[in-house]
C-alpha cells in the first residue's frame, strides 16, 4: 500500500465501520486467549489502529510496518514501531506469543515465506490471527489501488498458512450479509474505498456487520475470511 493510500487509512480507521469492527473482533479473539498477555507483533500495522488494541489489552506489542509513512504514523501515536518486511522478520526465533497480520499476504508475492516467518518468531503454542480479502470475483479497481496481488479462496489460504508451518484451529468468513453491497459498488469503482463516509451510512454499515456477530454465516461466502492458527512445535 503506498503512503497516500496509508495516510487515507489512518485519517479514517477511528471511525470507519469496518476497521472499527475488525478492531472488536481482535479484541474478542484476545480475551479468549488462555494465559498473561505476552509479546506481539502487528505486520503490516499502517498507523497501528490494531497495535492500540493490543496495548489496551496488556500486550507489549510491535508495530511492524514495510513503509516508511505507516512506520511513522504508529510512531506519532507513540505506538513503539519498526520497519520491517514480512519475509524477515527483525524479531529473534522463538521471541512471541502472539502475531496478528491482518490484510497482509495479499500484498506480498510469496506469502508462504511470510507465514513462515510467523512460525519461526512465534514461541511454540503461540498463536497467529490473520485476515485477508476473499473471492477474485471481487477483484475491482479497490484492490489494484491498495496493491494487492490476490485475493483468497479457503483452500489457498488454509494451503498457505499448512505450509507456512503453522496449524489451522479455525478459518471463517467475516463481512459477509455485505458481500452483495460489496460485489455492486466494487464493479463500478474507479479506486480504493479509502473515503470519508457519511456518518449515516457509516453507521448503518456499522450496524449490518455488527449483527454478524449473532448470526450463523460464517461459513457462507463473505468479503474476507480469517484464520485462527498456532505453532505447534
């Protein structure tokens, strides 16, 4: 994602629907976690919206990020952040409890190597929560725009993650009663949806992707799909 794009992303995370929701559903995953918080990484952390969770959380995390504008907007936040690439860590092996990479493997050639690396900085029994766009049937001008190389089926990315070394506990569907909403406006945009939103409709779309939360569609097509993996040796 190049910087202006980033800085689109950090003027609008706050407040935006679905960052606001991916935010709740790590805070979730974090208080199912048994045991302290520990160490974390954020890859891929843009201006660290996630990285702020984690602290929240009692977690002494890291915001890892390639660029050199989302390096500096988590820093400005006072986050404590590294530049850094997915495919060599600047972590040692073994030194985390927890990495959260959250709409990252689709931007990076060999996404395998990125899994990989979360593997090996993960001490065993650590844990991995990662995200990532689903379905090329979506491809639209939104994905050229923020870079991204591909988007996900469940069996590439469960093959992804296995060969990264990592073992599965769960993969799911996520913003999926908006897949049809998605599908519409994405064929005919021209650019990313990194856009200020009106606040009625923000808060509609809030409100829909919210209500997955009680509903059984998890296993139904969606927009992104998550996984919940650990390092088991």
């Amino acid at each position: 994602m190049d910087g202006a794009e980033i800085q689109k992303l950090v003027a609008l995370e706050d407040r935006h629907w679905w960052y606001r929701e991916r935010r709740a559903l790590l805070r979730r995953y974090l208080r199912r976690l048994p045991g302290a918080p520990g160490r974390a990484l954020d890859i891929g952390a843009a201006g660290g919206g996630n990285t702020r969770v984690l602290l929240q959380h009692g977690w002494s995390p890291i915001a890892v990020e390639y660029g050199h504008d989302g390096a500096t907007a988590a820093r400005q936040r006072a986050l404590p952040a590294v530049r850094g690439d997915g495919r060599a860590l600047p972590v040692r092996p073994g030194s985390v409890d927890l990495v959260c990479a959250f709409d990252v493997l689709e931007h990076i050639d060999d996404d395998e190597r990125v899994v990989s690396e979360m593997r090996r900085v993960l001490r065993p029994g650590g844990s991995a929560l990662i995200t990532v766009p689903c379905d090329m049937k979506l491809w639209s001008a939104h994905d050229v725009a923020v870079g991204h190389l591909r988007r996900y089926t469940r069996d590439t990315l469960r093959a992804a993650v296995e060969r990264g070394g990592l073992r599965i506990e769960r993969l799911w569907s996520w913003n999926v009663l908006l897949r049809p909403t998605a599908a519409y406006v994405r064929k005919r945009s021209t650019t990313s949806d990194l856009k200020k939103m009106n606040p009625i409709v923000n808060a509609a779309l809030s409100a829909v992707i919210v209500s997955e939360r009680y509903l059984p569609v998890q296993s139904l097509p969606g927009v992104s799909l998550m996984v919940e993996a650990v390092r088991t040796d």
